[in-house]
C-alpha cells in the first residue's frame, strides 16, 4: 500500500507545471521541477509505478556529484548531471515525469472508482 500517492500526486502536478511554464532549456526546467519533487518517497507511489520514479530520479543524478580534492562537494549530482546531459535527454527525463503523473491520476483515479463499487455493492445488501 503507498504511503501518500496523493502527496507525490501534488509534487509531481507541480514539477510538471515548472516543466510547461519554467524559464530556460528543458535542463533548466527540470531542476526547478527536482527541486519540487525530490521529498516525495518511492514508497508514496503504488508498486505497479515506482520503477517510473527510480528512473526518473536516477537518471537526474546520476553522474553523482563532483567532489574537491578533500572530499567536499564542489557541485551537487544534480547540477553536474545537468549540466552534462544533451537536451534531447532532459527532454526524454521530461516526458516520463509527465507520464508518471498521468500514470498516478489515472491510479488514484481506478482505486477511488473501486471503493466506490465496493461502497455501493454494500449498501445494495443492506
């Protein structure tokens, strides 16, 4: 059972908005809409949906952050990966999260029109 599929549905509606209306390339786009999504927990999507996020998530840090000679870090794994993907791969990260809120409404969607079938069954027996 997910932990909060509404709290990720909130986070990822808003990414998607920063992603249509945000300043700059898709690369651009897509940090403001991290930044907005990145609390939200695997555990808040259903099962059938988390390998989507993983996906998404891994692919905006994976070049891993960029240390300095003592270890600290000098640039973020977001920012490095960021600033070395092609657009057309931001554009690629882009569309997977706008699937996967589409993919989650229509999830919350089928899970609400259950509830309302088992609600109603129940009160025919009554």
């Amino acid at each position: 059972m997910p932990k909060d599929p509404t709290y990720a549905l909130s986070k990822l509606s808003n990414a998607v908005y920063y992603l249509a209306i945000g300043e700059g390339d898709v690369r651009d786009r897509l940090k403001t809409a991290y930044e907005e999504f990145h609390p939200v927990s695997e555990d808040d999507f259903p099962p059938t949906l988390r390998a989507d996020w993983r996906w998404i998530k891994g692919q905006l840090i994976r070049m891993g952050p960029v240390r300095r000679q003592d270890g600290s870090i000098r640039m973020g794994a977001l920012d490095n990966t960021l600033s070395r993907i092609r657009n057309s791969t931001g554009a690629k990260i882009a569309k997977r999260i706008i699937k996967l809120q589409y993919d989650l409404e229509d999830h919350l969607r089928e899970e609400k029109s259950a509830v309302r079938k088992v609600q109603s069954s129940g009160k025919k027996r009554s």
